[in-house]
C-alpha cells in the first residue's frame, strides 16, 4: 500500500523549530568524530532521511545535494551508496538514487522481522550478560532519562540527542549477545523502524507513556525474563505500528484485525527463533528481589507507572547480592514457558 507514502507527503517533512530547509548549505556536515568528508556527509543524510527532511521515495538528485551539503560529487555517491546497504536509500543502476519508501506492508514485514530479532538478541544477552552488562543497562536508561517523565512529548521524540539515547540504551539491553552479525542486523533494523516512529509522532505525539514502556522493558532484562522481555518489546513496537495503522484510510477499519494477525505470525516461528530453556551463563547470583517469582513479576511490571521509582544504578548490585531461593529462580532458569497468544 501506498497510503503512508501519500500521508507523509500531505504532512510534510518533519523539521524542528529552527531547521533549515532542504537546499540551504550545512556547515554542519564538518562534525566532530567524522574521520572523512564522506562519513560527515553520510552521517548528516541519513538523519536528514530519517526525519523525513527527504520525503519517502523521492529521487536523490547529486546537483542538488552538492548544494545542501556543499560538498563534492565522489562524497556524495560514497555516502549514498553506504545508505543504500542500510535499506534507507535504494539504488536504481544508471537512474541514480532514491529514498526508500514507506508504506504500511513494509512496516508489518519490518516489525515482524524486528521482533524476530529482537527475540533472539535479548535471550542470548539474558543468557550471557554479566554483571557489568547490567550496570550497563541501567547507566543508558539514566542518560535516556528513564524514570525522570522527560520523555513525554514530540519535541523530545524529534530530538537529535534524545534519539541518539534512546538507539543506545535499545543497544544496551542486547550488547551481551554475542554476535557482531546479529547485533548489526538488530541495528540496521532499528533505524528503519525509527523511521516509521517518527512518523507516529507527528500523528500522536502524547498518546503513550513511552517512560514506562522503557522502564517494564528494562526491569524484565535485568530480571533475565527473557519472555516478558520479549513480550514487553513486542509490544512496545505494536504500539507505533496501531498508531499508523489507524491513521492510514486503507487500513484503519481492520487495524486491530491485522495486527493480530501480525502477533500471530510473530509467534508461530518464535520457538525456532528462541530456545524453549535459556540458561543464563553462571555469572554469580541473579537479580532478584523482594517480587519472588521473576515470571510473574516481569509480565506484571508493564502494569507499573512511570517515576514509581527513580532509576539506581546501584539496584544492579543490590539485587545481585540478594540470595536466590528454589521457588525464586528466574523464569529462564526454570525453563520459559510459551510466549502467551495475542
């Protein structure tokens, strides 16, 4: 479908307060930590892409980029062919360059794949992480102000130092996984799906409490209950796509039909993706708490709200030093149970 295409363009690109137009020079693209022209170029594109500054499907034209980002032909095609292996810009052979569209079947395959994987990163980082992974964890909600109600309007969302955060502390909760393929694959699909988040923005800016959807996350990692980890991130991702589901004329009369078919898709393959026992690596006793059972308590911790509690980096340690009991194993060391249905 096409609709979300259309929709973007009715709506216009996304610009804060301040941003410059597509067509006026950035000195921005000298910056700091860019090794070469061609990273600052690609680099300042790819946000420009995101933000939906280039609208989905429009034609990348060199001259005029020579123009925005007053910079030569060879960083450009460098920098533009770099985006295309990201899925962010499509390659068209002779024809040049394109934005990728954007469309309401694309998001249903790519959250579908992005649950998948998602899945997959959290139970081996689960099983894996260490102590220091946790501290880890915890540090990046901090930064990401988990806990602290900052995240509670668009102009956060569309901020460049909050999304640079907020793809950090995502990072954070599988960086104990394992596999450089695997995390890479999870980072590649995270900006595309950033896209489609900001479009949910510009739509519904107020209408989730993203602060606890974070936090629920969170607390089920450190937990190590690796399926209301992945339960909570699957549901994190289904609320930015309801949003644009519903605000899509094509789609919007079957929007909770699809996505429960979309849910279902999901758990049909997840005991291929995900082991049924996951068994955290012997890393000195587990998180846990005074809430006992670590699978009930993960799937309740959704339920929480935000700034019940503040956000301690020293809670890692604590629960870590608390003893475990038989009937206070985590839910991953007992053997998961099935992802529930939808």
């Amino acid at each position: 479908m096409a609709s979300i295409r259309s929709e973007v363009r009715a709506a216009g690109p996304i610009r804060e307060p301040g941003a410059k137009e597509p067509g006026a020079k950035e000195p921005g693209t000298n910056e700091p930590g860019a090794k070469t022209l061609a990273e600052a170029v690609f680099r300042k594109l790819r946000q420009d892409i995101l933000k939906c500054r280039f609208r989905p499907g429009e034609k990348l034209l060199l001259e005029s980029l020579r123009e925005i980002y007053g910079t030569g032909l060879a960083p450009l095609r460098e920098a533009l062919s770099r985006l295309s292996s990201t899925g962010l810009v499509i390659a068209e052979g002779q024809r040049g360059f394109r934005v990728a569209p954007m469309s309401t079947d694309d998001l249903v395959d790519l959250v579908k794949a992005r649950v998948w994987v998602e899945a997959q990163a959290l139970s081996a980082a689960i099983a894996r992480g260490d102590r220091a992974w946790q501290a880890e964890i915890v540090a990046a909600a901090q930064r990401l102000g988990v806990g602290t109600g900052e995240a509670a309007n668009r102009v956060t969302y569309l901020d460049d130092d909050w999304v640079k955060r907020h793809s950090r502390f995502h990072a954070a909760l599988v960086a104990a996984a394992g596999s450089r393929y695997l995390l890479e694959f999870r980072a590649a699909l995270f900006e595309m799906t950033d896209r489609y988040f900001r479009l949910a923005v510009i739509y519904k800016p107020n209408s989730r409490d993203i602060d606890a959807e974070h936090r629920a996350i969170m607390e089920a990692v450190l937990d190590r209950d690796a399926v209301a980890a992945i339960r909570l991130t699957e549901d994190h991702l289904m609320e930015t796509i309801r949003t644009l589901l519903v605000q899509d004329p094509a789609t919007r009369a079957d929007a909770d039909g699809r996505i429960a078919r979309l849910r279902r898709e999901i758990e049909e393959a997840m005991p291929a993706i995900v082991p049924a026992q996951v068994n955290p690596a012997q890393v000195g006793p587990s998180p846990v708490g005074p809430g006992g059972d670590r699978a009930s308590r993960g799937r309740s911790v959704a339920r929480k709200p935000a700034g019940r509690k503040s956000v301690d980096s020293k809670s890692v340690d604590n629960k870590s030093a608390e003893g475990t009991s038989a009937t206070s194993q985590p839910a991953a060391r007992r053997g998961s149970p099935p992802l529930p249905r939808a």
